[in-house]
C-alpha cells in the first residue's frame, strides 16, 4: 500500500501518501501546535447557551416534522398554547433551556477527547477525496512551482550548452549520456533543495 509505482503503472505520489501525509500533518498540529482540549476551554458556556438557545425551538419543530405528518397544522396551537402561559412559566421554560445547553457545553469540554478524534476526520475527509491535497499544494504554491518549471528549463538549458560544448572537444559515444545524467542530476537536486531549504530566508547581494 501507498507505493507509487507499481509492477504496471503508476499513482501521484502525493494522492498515494494521502493517508500517511494527513494523519502526519494532523500529529503535528495537534501534538506541537494545538491542544483541542485547550481550545475548547477557551468556549465560555455561558456564550455557547445564549447562541445556541434560539436555535432549539426550531431543532425540535425540524425533529418533530420526520415524525408527524401535518405538523405543520399543530405548530401555531403549540405556539399559542406556548405563548398563552405566564410570564413567570416562559421565563422558567427558557432559563431550564439554557441551563440544559450551558450543561452540554461544559460536558462537551470535559470529554472532548472522547467526542472528537480529530486525526479520523481529517483522514476520513483527505481519503474520500485524495485531491484536496494535492489542490492544498497547488493553491498554497503555485507561484513557486512555476518558477520552478521556468527555471529548471533555462538551468537545464545552460547545462545543455556546456554539454554540448565538451561534446565537441570530446569524441566520446558515452559523452551525451554521461552529460544528460549529469544536467537531470542535477536539475532534480536543485528543484528539491528550493523546496525544502533554506527553512529561513536568505538573502544573495542586493537580492
């Protein structure tokens, strides 16, 4: 699994990697970057209620659609009915909501580790769609990319003339070969060092 090339064929290298790359990339986050824990601590369930209050009137009349037909007929009398009761009674009903939703927020913090596995549903995600990353690389550096192709062309251009130069000078049937391992060498050398290095940025004279 997750080999590239084949005994007859081939796949990108970075669709096959997609499993190792993501759960990969997940482990750094989570492990040197973020702590999940930590950031749904910094949730204020107080806020998390008062969001999510309004919304459970409507979650319980979409609920309640699936299981009865015509509901529609019966959700002005509840409304009315609702609506027709004291004050002291609504404001009951509403603040019990919101004690309901500020418990589920807080139950949500303490057991988040057990809730959300983070590293399944990036890799479930990265895996049922393998070009999301190979889209990442593209939107995150194109730029760089196509330089990269220009500029392999014209270094690889360069090399061609001093190839083509000592094959004048050196009768050699192996000097072309010799010469185009040398220029994919070490066109291929450099392509990879740009991409990966310098980590930090360094600057040449005036550029």
């Amino acid at each position: 699994e997750e080999i590239p090339l084949g005994l007859i064929g081939w796949q990108g290298i970075v669709p096959c990697k997609t499993k190792y790359m993501s759960q990969t990339m997940v482990n750094m986050v989570t492990t040197q970057l973020l702590n999940i824990e930590q950031v749904f601590r910094r949730l204020d369930p107080n806020v998390v209620a008062d969001t999510l209050a309004p919304e459970v009137p409507k979650l319980l009349e979409s609920v309640g659609s699936e299981f009865v037909p015509n509901l529609s007929q019966f959700q002005r009398l509840s409304r009315a009915m609702f609506f027709s009761l004291p004050g002291r009674t609504i404001s009951s009903v509403a603040k019990t909501n919101r004690r309901f939703l500020h418990g589920i927020a807080v139950s949500m913090q303490d057991n988040i580790c057990s809730l959300l596995n983070v590293n399944n549903c990036v890799i479930d995600q990265m895996m049922q769609d393998r070009t999301l990353l190979g889209k990442l690389f593209r939107k995150c550096g194109q730029k760089e990319l196509d330089f990269l192709t220009n500029s392999g062309l014209w270094f690889g251009f360069m090399l061609g003339i001093i190839q083509l130069v000592v094959a004048l000078f050196w009768e050699n049937p192996w000097a072309l070969s010799i010469g185009g391992t040398i220029v994919g060498l070490a066109t291929n050398w450099l392509a990879l060092k740009w991409i990966f290095e310098p980590v930090n940025p360094t600057k040449f004279g005036p550029f």
